[in-house]
C-alpha cells in the first residue's frame, strides 16, 4: 500500500490551533476533552453532565432513568460485520448499559445527503430495524432532513436512548479505588480496522469483521453476579487507552496494565503492525472495560467468560494509588511505558 493511501487514513498530531476544529476534536482523545471541558461544560455544567459518563442518569417521580444520545458518521457505510444503521443501535444501547441501565426505547434522527439511493435507506433502516429487535428495544420516534448533493456525505444518523436502572447501583468513571481489578470482555482492535481495510480495500487471508453488538445482555449477567462493580465502559473512539485515561483522571488513581493479558486476534494485530497502529487505540464497538472490586473480580471475570459476548474476557491490570491519572502498562521484557491519549486520530469517521 502507498505513503499517500496510509497518509488518508491517519490524522496527523493536531497544530495547536485554538480557533477552529480539527479532526481530533472528534477523535475520543486529549482534543476532544478540550472540547468538552473548555466550551461545553462551562455553558451547559450542572451536575449530572459534570460526571461525564457514557448516560445521565436522571430521577423522574422516583425512577431512576438512563439517558444517552449518540450520532454516527462511519465511513463507508457498509461494513464486514455491520452497518451504519446496527452499529447506531448497538452503540447506542452500548452507552445505556454502561450505566447498568436496561434499554428501552430509542429515536432515530436522518440527515440525508440529495441524491443517496433509497435502496441503500431501506437496507440501513431495515438493518436498524433487525438490531433493534434483537436487543429487544424499540425505535419509537426520529427525525428526517435532506441537504444538498455535496453537503452531507450520503447518511449522518443520531440516535437518543432511554433505559431503566436499578435502585441502589451506581456506575460512574470517578468510582475505581486502588487494588480494583480492570476486566476486558475480548479482543479488541476489530471495529476500527475492519472499516480501514474497507475503506482502503485492504485484503487479509482471513476477513476482519467488525466486533459491533449490543452488551446489555453481558451487563445483566455481570450484574447478577456482583453488584461491586465500580464502573464500566466501552472502548468506541479512542479505543482502550482513551477509556483508561479518561477513568484514571476521573478517580485521581494510577491504572497499571499486562501487555501478555490483552486479548489482540492474530490478524488485527498483523494488521496494525504493516500499518503502523497500535491496538490499544483502534475502535471497538462491541467490547467493555469494566473496573471491578477485587474480592468479587475472579466472579465477574467468570460470568463473563460464561456469556457468548464475554467469552474471551480477561482481567488485564488493577487500578494503582501511585502515578494517579496515568496508565502505564508492563511489557513481556519487564519494562514499563506511558499509555498516554492520543491528541490526533488514527482512523477518522469510524462511527
């Protein structure tokens, strides 16, 4: 593969300019934090936005609600393993059972570019349609609107889900105490470079699909084996080190990783290797970090490891009180390195 192929599909480090956005605003990493903490929170704090999780979770005549919002601008639209319309169901019901919550009902709004072929709408939808229903969740208003050929690259989808959470759990970044254990659901790495092999036609002898799935079913049963557990994210934009950092950060606690435990297939880790990536920041959209008390962390890891989803989960490192708000992980040689966000984005537009 050409310099000039790689170069469209990796966002170089950002200049720092100060006025206008860039591509790694968007990126899960240290320039979207930026965003959020410089011009969004200062207009729009209160509370339940300053925890920075995944959802609200909001009290309404005394029941706990989950609430989350999500919008999807993958490139191309049509994946191995996916498409923009499941992949805006299951990241949106992702982001729900991230609170614990079960999901319920979710919205659907269209931004559709003159010109996008109606067959492709329908296969979207229909595909949306199918996610939906096998989550068990059902998509219940939404929006449409059209711009001009030119404007909007053939489909933008926003999603908004709500769900229920059970009284007395509490889920949240800012919640990882030292000595908790850092379970992993699988191999990571698959979303982000199943849509760079499709958008740069890049074949393998053996097909990357893309790990897309709704996890809620995975949460229950963790749930249902200890409610200890501190909290739980996905690892979408940004990947594994995005989610730690953002974690490490939130709880003022030191994250210290094994390199040998994270589960990377053979294949993902080939790819990343010829084109210069490194799996802890690839795209996942069908994997959870979760943060574990130890005493009941060998009980989650198993239910885990008992579900379809969680089959391959590993427990991958244990929150530190040294070197609060950085991950730092061992290598097989016995040293240690900084796993730091990325300011950039490797792989733009992947969900």
């Amino acid at each position: 593969m050409s310099t000039k192929t790689i170069a469209e599909f990796t966002c170089p480090a950002p200049l720092p300019a100060k006025d206008t956005i860039l591509l790694g605003h968007g990126s899960g990493g240290k320039l979207s934090a930026e965003l959020v903490r410089d011009v969004f929170l200062p207009s729009l704090h209160n509370p339940v936005l300053a925890r920075l999780d995944d959802q609200a979770i909001v009290n309404v005549q005394g029941q706990r609600l989950a609430f989350t919002t999500d919008s999807f601008v993958v490139q191309p639209l049509f994946f191995p393993g996916g498409n923009i319309g499941s992949l805006a169901v299951h990241g949106t019901v992702n982001d729900l059972a991230m609170g614990g919550a079960k999901p319920l009902f979710l919205s659907a709004a269209f931004i559709i570019e003159e010109g996008f072929s109606i067959e492709q709408l329908r296969r979207v939808v229909e595909s949306m349609h199918r996610a939906a229903a096998e989550a068990g969740v059902e998509v219940v208003t939404g929006d449409t609107k059209v711009v001009e050929k030119g404007k909007g690259d053939g489909l933008f989808i926003t999603t908004t889900g709500i769900g229920i959470v059970p009284e007395g759990l509490e889920l949240s970044a800012d919640r990882a105490r030292p000595g908790d254990k850092v379970l992993l659901s699988g191999s990571i790495g698959e979303h982000g470079i199943a849509i760079l092999a499709q958008r740069a036609g890049l074949e393998f002898e053996t097909q990357i699909q893309s790990d897309s799935a709704a996890l809620h079913s995975l949460v229950a049963r963790m749930l249902e084996a200890s409610r200890d557990i501190r909290c739980m994210r996905d690892p979408t934009r940004g990947g594994v080190s995005s989610t730690l950092n953002e974690i490490a950060q939130q709880s003022r606690v030191g994250i210290e990783l094994e390199e040998e435990s994270i589960p990377v297939r053979e294949e993902v880790r080939g790819a990343c290797e010829l084109l210069g990536l490194d799996p802890l920041y690839v795209a996942n959209e069908g994997k959870l970090i979760a943060i574990v008390a130890p005493d009941v962390a060998d009980d989650v890891l198993r239910a885990m490891q008992e579900h379809p989803l969680g089959a391959n989960a590993q427990m991958i490192g244990t929150v530190k009180k040294e070197n609060p708000g950085l991950v730092i992980m061992r290598t097989p040689l016995g040293t240690t390195r900084v796993v730091d966000m990325l300011a950039g984005d490797q792989l733009p537009r992947i969900c």
